[in-house]
C-alpha cells in the first residue's frame, strides 16, 4: 500500500513536543518529507535528530506569532523541500486563570500565539499553494474549548473558537484553488501543556469523570486524525471541525 502522504511536502508548528511531535513522526512514517519548527530551540533540534532516521526533516527554531517568523518558516520550507502541499498549524499555550484574574499579557499572548499564527502562516502557506497550482490541505489545532466554554480559560476557549471560524473562512475562501482548510477539536490528550500552564495531578485525573471512554487519548490517536484530514482520502472534507475526545462533548 502506497504510504498515504507520499509525495506530500509539510510544515508542522509546535512540533518539539506533544502532539506537534506525534504529527511530525506520523507524517514521516506516511512518507511525507517535512520542516518542522518550535519556539524551544534545543527541543525542536532534539526532536529533528531523533525523527532523522524516519525520513527527511529540517528544523527551524522561533515564534510563530511574529510575521517575519511566519515569512521566514516559509521560505525555508520551500528551499528545503522545493514545494508546500501541507500546513499543519498546531502551536499551542494553554494559561489557566480565573476570569476576573486573567492578566491582559497572559490573553494577548495567548491570542497572539493560539489564534494570529494561524491567520499568519495559513496565508503565506496559501500563497505559496496557490502559485504552485497544485492545491493543498491546511490543518489547523482548534479543540473541543473551541466549541464549549470551560471555566479558568476565557482566553484559550475564546482563542480555540476563532480558530475554528478562522478555519471555515479559510476553507470558503480558499476552495476555488483545491485547498482544503480543516480543524481538528480534541479533548483531553496526555502532554505537558496543562502542567506547565498552571494545572496539578489531581485536576487531570479528576477530568477523567468528564470522559464517558474514562481515559485521556493520546498523541498518536491525534496525529492519526492530521494525517487522514492532510491527506487525498479526506479530499472531499473542508470547512469542517473534527472532535477526537472519547465522547466528552457528546455527553456534556
Ligand atoms: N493536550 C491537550 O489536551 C490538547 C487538547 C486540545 C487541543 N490541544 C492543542 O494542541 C496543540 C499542542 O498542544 P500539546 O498538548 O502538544 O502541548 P505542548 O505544550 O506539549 O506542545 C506545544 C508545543 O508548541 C510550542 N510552542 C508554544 N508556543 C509557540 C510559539 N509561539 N511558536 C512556536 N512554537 C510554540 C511549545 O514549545 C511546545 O513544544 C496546542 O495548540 C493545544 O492547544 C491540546
């Protein structure tokens, strides 16, 4: 059977770690030929040296909430990979905070790095798509709070929820030129990002009452999801929000 991103040339966000990481390493078993970035510079390195030995990665370390980042994450993808079929917008912060204590730094930051940089990259990654003439899939990290309120995160759920209007906007405008604009909506996945946002043990594994499958899902099971929405079987999928949270929504 023919690797189902055969072919397919990459950018994957926030791909240091996490999910980002799994996406990276399950395109790569798919055959795509990627560049992969992250704001953490030894992490992204590290991540690239021990995904080396899949297939073709580069690295780029920065910030995709800054423009002339996005200009240069790019450019280095088009001179490293001669072409741009795939955009995966995955970078991420997640800062919990009760409403009334939120800080204006912590939502712009947040609204900066979870919403702009979609808005950022997804039209330079267009533009270059278009000029090719050869079509394209861009998949965008919304989540489930793009799609429900949870309390201590206005500014993550306010974000996630542009994200997923951003991402229909996208999928209207950009269909003319054969891209597909998705979002993937998880629920709760096993990573770092809750810890280093402020959030104990106890808050994680009492989430799990939540969960009608009783578990978190795992990185590997989103990154199967990108996969299938970057690629040509979900060729007849845009605009579209796809929940992955073992059932979370379907019950609250
Ligand atoms: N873990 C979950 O339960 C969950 C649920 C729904 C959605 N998500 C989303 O999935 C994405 C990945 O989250 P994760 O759980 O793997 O978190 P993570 O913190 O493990 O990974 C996120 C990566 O993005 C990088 N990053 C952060 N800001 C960046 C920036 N400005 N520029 C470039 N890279 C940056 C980080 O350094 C990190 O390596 C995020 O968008 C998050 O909102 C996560």
């Amino acid at each position: 059977m023919t690797p189902r991103l055969q072919g397919k040339q990459a950018i994957i966000t926030g791909a240091g770690r996490g999910i980002g990481k799994a996406i990276a390493r399950k395109f790569l078993s798919e055959g795509a030929r990627i560049v992969i970035c992250d704001i953490v510079h030894e992490r992204v390195a590290t991540a690239a040296r021990e995904l080396d030995e899949m297939g073709e990665v580069a690295a780029l370390a920065g910030d995709v909430s800054q423009p002339a980042f996005c200009d240069e994450l790019v450019q280095y993808a088009v001179d490293k990979l001669g072409s741009l079929n795939v955009l995966v917008n995955n970078a991420g912060i997640a800062l919990f905070a009760p409403f009334l204590e939120q800080s204006e730094a912590d939502w712009d930051r947040t609204m900066a790095v979870n919403l702009k940089s979609m808005f950022l990259l997804g039209q330079r990654a267009a533009r270059v798509m278009i000029a090719q003439g050869l079509g394209g899939a861009i998949v965008n990290m919304a989540s489930t709070n793009g799609l429900m309120g949870e309390r201590d995160l206005a500014a993550y759920n306010a974000s996630k929820g542009g994200v997923v209007l951003l991402t229909k906007t996208m999928a209207i405008e950009l269909a003319p030129y054969d891209i597909r604009v998705n979002c993937v909506a998880p629920g709760s996945i096993r990573t770092d990002l809750a810890s280093d946002g402020g959030v104990g043990e106890t808050f994680i594994q009492d989430y799990l009452r939540k969960i009608p499958m009783r578990r978190h899902g795992t990185v590997d099971e989103v990154a199967n999801l990108f996969a299938y929405l970057a690629s040509d079987e979900a060729s007849y999928i845009t605009g579209d929000a796809v929940v992955i949270d073992g059932g979370q929504i379907a019950e609250e």
